[in-house]
C-alpha cells in the first residue's frame, strides 16, 4: 500500500486542508450573550395616615447658585451658562448663520443676591422691537443670577446674537459663525 512517507504527507496535507477550512467563515459568529439584567420590582410606599392639611408640609428650596468670580470678565461665564440653562431650548446649536436677524449688547445691573437691578442697551437692535423687548423679558424670567459672593454687585455685560427664527447665542458661549 502506501509508504510510511506518502501517509505522513497525506495526513499533513490534510491536516492541513482541515485547518484551513476552519479559519474561514462565511458569517461571523455571533457574540456571546450578555447575561440577563435582573431589575429590582419598583419600591411603592404610602405616605403615612396624617391628620394634618397638606400645608403643614414641609418643603426644601433649592439653595441659590453662587459665583466664585472676582470680576466682570469671569462673571460673564457664570451668568451665559445661567441664561443658557433656563432657555436649553431656546439656544441655537453649532454655528451661526452669516446673516442675524439682530445682534445687541446689553449691560445688566445684578444686586449681591442675583437680582436683576436695571438693563442697560449699549447696542439695542432697533430695526427690531420685539427683540429687545425679548431678551429683557428672558433676562428678566431667569432671576435670580448666580449670587456675586466675592463681588457684592456686578454689572454684567454680554453680546446677544438672535437668529430670524428666534433662537440665540450669548457671545460668551457662542460656537462661532460662518
């Protein structure tokens, strides 16, 4: 029959075959199964049996924010990011168009605790009224600021950029524009 040799080089060659055909896949294997997320049953509970009037309840007014700025200039981050958080959807993301509808710069008067004192237009875009009144009204609506600790007062200053649609950027946040 065969010679030892020629059975030798049989098996290596298909050993070798085999060994081929088992590192090709026509499909990738799936990944191993994440093992199962076992939630918690929800935690109900009843208040307890109160004679008392919802009144006598008690409730925790968040703290005011406070500015560890020193300054005017650092300030301007505390009180963009302010404006930023109570308008989220208001602000418009990425960059700016080349043309705005209007841009101001408004001078804002804030007491020790964050208290809008007085508005002040360096720039008010006039050929727009309803922008003015706008942004007064959204300065206005978002008092108190960050308390100036280390300041007493500030008197804080800002660029306002107003898209046609109506949203804005603050200069001091803006992402840039084309």
């Amino acid at each position: 029959m065969y010679s030892f040799n020629m059975r030798q080089a049989l098996l290596a060659t298909a050993g070798a075959a085999v060994a081929g055909l088992a590192a090709c896949t026509s499909t990738p294997l799936p990944p191993d199964p994440a093992p199962p997320v076992v939630l918690a049953p929800p935690v109900q509970t009843t208040p307890p049996a109160t004679t008392e009037a919802p009144a006598a309840i008690e409730t925790v007014a968040a703290a005011p924010r406070v500015s560890s700025a020193t300054n005017p200039r650092a300030y301007r981050q505390d009180a963009a990011s302010h404006i930023y958080g109570a308008n989220n959807t208001r602000i418009f993301k990425g960059r700016l168009p080349p043309m705005l509808y209007a841009v101001g710069v408004l001078q804002v008067d804030l007491d020790r605790e964050g208290r809008v004192q007085k508005l002040n237009w360096l720039r008010a875009p006039k050929h727009a009224p309803e922008v003015i009144a706008e942004i007064e009204r959204t300065v206005r609506a978002a008092a108190p600021f960050p308390a100036p600790a280390r300041m007493g007062k500030v008197t804080w200053t800002d660029t306002w950029l107003w898209h046609k649609d109506g949203r804005f950027q603050l200069d001091t946040l803006t992402e840039g524009q084309d």
